[in-house]
C-alpha cells in the first residue's frame, strides 16, 4: 500500500529508530529550523526523553554530564552553522574522557557550501581531531540500496563510538526544503520497520597480551618498592574493591588522587594514601615499580614525581590511552582494568617483601596528615583550604560530587581527607576547562536520585550562568557552593604573580559581579552565610527540596594562598623527621 511522506523525515525517523535499538534513550535538543526534521522525529517518539537547550554549548556540556551519569550514549541535535561549531569544547572534553555522544548536525546540501547561502558553513568532519568517528549521509534517498547503506552507517558509528573505540561520534544530516513531515516529497509502498534490524550484538575484547602480562608479573614479582597511582576514569565500584583487593594482599600502597572515589568508599584502609601532594615534592626514596590506573594526576608536584622518578612506569587503561605528561616512555598495557586485576590476584607477588616500603610510605601519609590537620583545626569560612574536609563534614552519604577545575579540584587534592562514605566524584578533566560545568553537573543531577554537589568558582560560574535557565526549566535538584574569591585566583599560586605591573588587570580579571542578583532572576534560590553554622543550616535546609540553589562564599584568595604556602612549608620542614606520629605533638597550634 501506497504512503505519502516527507523523506527528510523518514530519514530522521529511521534513524531515531535504530538508535532505540543500541539502547539510546536521551536526546538534548536546540531548536532551528534546518534541524527541523530530527527533531520533530525524536518529539513524536515516547521512548526518548527530551532536553530543550536554546544554548548549544550548554546542550553539549548538559548530554556529557548524563552520559557520565548513565554510562550509555546520549544524542545531541542543533541546526547548521555556528550553532554545529558551539558544541565542540564538550567534544573536547568527551573525547578526552571516552564518554559516548551522539553528535547530529543538521546542514544545508552540499552545493550550497561557498555560495553565500544563508547559516551555511563547511560541516564536513568539523571536529575531526576530537571525534571517534565521522559520516555525512548525503541528501535523504529512497532507494532501497541508500537505505541499505544508511543504516549499516549508522550501525558502524554507533558500535564505534560506544564498543570498539569509546567517546564522541558525528552524523552530518543535509536536508533540503521541504523540512516538514506533512509537507510531502515522496510515496513509497515499504515501511521504516523493513529497514529496522537488530545489528547491535557486537562484542570487542580488549585481552591482555600475553608476552605483557609475563612481564608485568614478573616486575611486580621482583620488585620490593612497589606504588599504585589512581586518578579519576570511569571506574564503577568493581574496580575499586578489586584495587583495594590487590593493595591489600600484597602490600602496595594506593596513592589516590582528588579526582579518585578511593578518598570516599566505605571500606577506607590505610593503604589508600591522599597526602602524597605534599610529602612528595622532596621525597627523597623512589619507588621501583609504578602502576597507574586513571587519567595523569591534578597536582603539579606529583606531576613532577612521576616526570623525575627513575622507576618503571605501567599505565593500564581498556584503551592503550597514553595518559602520562612525563613523557617517559611508560609500558602501556591495553586492557580493561578490573580483568587486569582479577588475573593478578592469582598470582604470588612476595608480599612480605614489599611491607617495609608500605609502612613508609603510611607513616608519612600519616605525619602528613597530622600537619594537615593541625594546620586545618580552626577553620575559617573565607578560606579556601578549610573548603573540602569541612564540606566532607556535612554532605550526606551516596551522595553525587562534581569538583569544579581551577582551584577548587587543587585543593580536594590537597586536602580532602579520606571518609568512609559513598561518595560519587565527578570531575571534567578530560582537558581541564572551566567551561561548560554548571551544565555537565545539571545533566548529572538530572539522571540522579540522589543528592548532587557542586563546588565550583566565579569565573568558572560566570563562564557558564546561561545554565542557571535549565535548573528551573526542567527542575533540577542541583547544589551549589561558589566560592567567589573574584577572579583568578588561581594565578597568585603561580609565578606570574610576581608581574605586579600586568597581573591584576590580565590575570585576575575581576568582575565584581553581584551574584544574588544574577541568580534570582533565573528563578534559583540563593544563599551567602557568613559562618559555618550558617552554611550547615542553609545546606540541611535544602537537602530535602527538588529544586536546585546557590550557596555563595565569598573567600579571600590572597590570605587562602598564604595558608597553602605555610602549610608546604611545615609540611617540608618535617618530612625528614621520626617516623613516629608522637614526635609531631608538639607541632605549633595554628
């Protein structure tokens, strides 16, 4: 039986439909109206569960932060144009931290590129650098052979981008007038159903080499002087419980980065060391052997260690991602972790050999700890190094953490103690920028029962405000504490600062913005206390609501970097002494 249709909308319908059949069910949209087609065929199906963002970069950063969330594809639809070009710094960051998105970009036909046509640009592979896979498919055809191939494209991509090589994929829909599904083009006697096949059951192994994994026995084996060094990935909680594991059978510690859920799971143990940040910068001993799970560490002086250390270096991720600044040629083993550790806990590693450098290394983690804590008894709301313990004092457990870049991700590593909660961390150091994180927080929030955290800067704040607009549109229960300490307050930690001349005027950048006002008028509830009493009671207040809300600190940076550099200096200073935790009581009470 004959049918009339409109074939850009056919086209957007059968897509839409082979991507239920990979499991993909949230799509953000911005409308436009090349686009039009797509969207109109995400909107009429049920199945997919739709976010409007009139901002492009917002809708890019918003689907990464359900994509992490879920762990499962999300597609994100725009128009043509610049609006295509607003979405790469979320690319970025997708490709960085292999989180699978489904870019869809509308265009304008072929022959209309270097015309002058309106909104037309080159579309062509625009993110190629930053992109797992790429395929324009041409003006919509109903040929059955068209047809064919376009969905074995759309096959192909999808199992590239969240099987074979994980991360960011782009689909590139050229559409011609008419857009509109009762603006008929075509008729035709077959059905969308003819073309829909289940070719989603292909399974990739990422297996040890067998030649690496003898090795990486056998220097494990031999090695008295042994470290882990986990930094954030997208770990789930097998992982954790297997490191753990391993750690403890054979007397290796785990230095654990701010970025890491180590610091947070409920089966804390000594093992897991978080003061290394300080201890190692004139750490004297080396390790032999490093094992490194995760993305490069946030600290510069455990950057530097790794770039310094004579011991050999094994990365291990599930795809042979170099993820090590030093450039010291590491042996980078290509495997899913958890079955890395799984086979290594069938193996005799001479525990008993490695116990005297685990009980080193615990005792400055813990000497460590004490300065730390001696240095953090009287906290002092307006200073940014008592944020991240007092925070851990009062966020509830199974709670969702997204740390802000710039300094707020500093200073977790620095010092966030450990805490026997289940705490879930979430962070965007793919490449580490200050843009998009309101919105990759919300796309968290709004995948998320529980409570979700986010403790951000202004500048990172101000960077991305359009996102206050989808806390109160789609209802999002997002928390979160800007620590306003007006500007980049990052810089007064780094040499530049010394350029008194330029430094206040193209470094710090303040902006002197009143945020409650700001706040208010996207309809978000604000708070600014002025004591931790205060703030304890704003935040309880809030736990409960499903509404989102700011809590602003306004802090003072150059008397919270001056804490930072007499806590390094104390922290030196008694590196080299007893071992002996009792020694330290001395210390002067700040």
């Amino acid at each position: 039986m004959k049918k009339y249709i409109n074939r850009n909308y056919f086209w957007s319908t059968l897509f839409v439909e082979k991507l239920l059949n990979f499991g993909v069910q949230h799509v953000c949209i911005s409308p436009g109206s090349r686009n039009t087609p797509l969207t109109l065929a995400f909107a009429n199906n049920k199945k997919f569960k739709k976010y409007i963002h009139i901002d492009e970069r917002a809708s890019g950063f918003f689907a990464l932060g359900i994509a992490k969330k879920i762990q499962n594809p999300v597609v994100i639809v725009t128009t043509s144009g610049t609006a295509v070009a607003e979405l790469y710094p979320a690319i970025i960051e997708a490709y960085n931290q292999r989180i699978s998105l489904i870019i869809c970009s509308a265009d304008r036909p072929a022959y209309l590129r270097n015309t002058g046509a309106n909104q037309t640009i080159n579309q062509e592979n625009i993110f190629q650098n930053h992109i797992r896979y790429f395929y324009d498919f041409g003006l919509p055809s109903l040929e059955k052979n068209d047809l064919t191939n376009f969905c074995a494209k759309i096959d192909e991509g999808i199992s590239t981008g969240i099987k074979i090589n994980n991360g960011p994929i782009h689909f590139n829909f050229p559409f011609k007038k008419p857009l509109e599904p009762k603006t008929f083009s075509d008729e035709i006697i077959y059905s969308i159903r003819d073309f829909v096949k289940d070719n989603t059951n292909l399974n990739i192994e990422h297996n040890l080499i067998s030649s690496q994994l003898i090795y990486v026995s056998n220097k494990i084996k031999g090695s008295q002087k042994v470290s882990i060094f986990c930094a954030w990935d997208n770990f789930e909680k097998e992982f954790y419980n297997e490191l753990l594991n391993f750690s403890i059978k054979n007397n290796i510690p785990i230095f654990t980065d701010g970025t890491s859920e180590l610091r947070f799971i409920k089966s804390q143990n000594e093992n897991i060391i978080v003061n290394h940040s300080a201890f190692l910068q004139n750490f004297t001993d080396d390790a032999e052997l490093i094992l490194q799970f995760g993305n490069a560490p946030a600290s510069q002086s455990v950057l530097r260690y790794l770039e310094d250390t004579k011991a050999k270096k094994i990365l291990i991720n599930k795809f042979g991602d170099l993820k090590d600044p030093s450039k010291s040629k590491p042996l980078v083993v290509e495997n899913d972790p958890v079955q890395f550790l799984q086979f290594l806990k069938t193996q005799n590693f001479n525990p008993e050999n490695k116990i005297d450098w685990l009980k080193k290394v615990i005792q400055l983690d813990k000497n460590s700890e004490f300065i730390k804590n001696s240095f953090l008894q009287k906290p002092k709301i307006n200073l940014e190094p008592f944020w991240p313990n007092e925070f851990l004092k009062v966020i509830p457990n199974n709670s969702n953490l997204f740390i802000s870049n710039s300094l707020p991700i500093r200073d977790f590593d620095y010092f966030a103690s450990k805490k026997k909660s289940s705490i879930k961390v979430f962070t965007n150091r793919g490449a580490s920028g200050i843009d998009g994180i309101i919105s990759t927080a919300s796309g968290i929030a709004a995948q998320s029962k529980e409570n979700t955290f986010l403790i951000i800067g202004d500048l990172a704040f101000y960077h991305n405000i359009s996102a206050l607009s989808t806390l109160a549109e789609i209802n999002i229960s997002l928390k979160i504490i800007l620590l306003n300490n007006n500007g980049g307050g990052i810089f007064n930690m780094l040499p530049v600062a010394n350029e008194k001349n330029n430094f206040e005027e193209y470094f710090i950048t303040s902006q002197n913005l009143d945020f409650q006002k700001i706040v208010k008028a996207f309809g978000v509830k604000y708070y600014n206390p002025k004591s931790w009493q205060s703030f304890q009671q704003n935040l309880n207040s809030e736990l409960k609501s499903k509404n989102s809300c700011v809590i602003e600190i306004k802090t003072d940076a150059k008397k919270s970097v001056e804490l930072r550099k007499k806590y390094w200096s104390e922290i030196e200073k008694f590196l080299n002494s007893p071992n002996d935790i009792k020694n330290l009581q001395s210390f002067h009470k700040h």
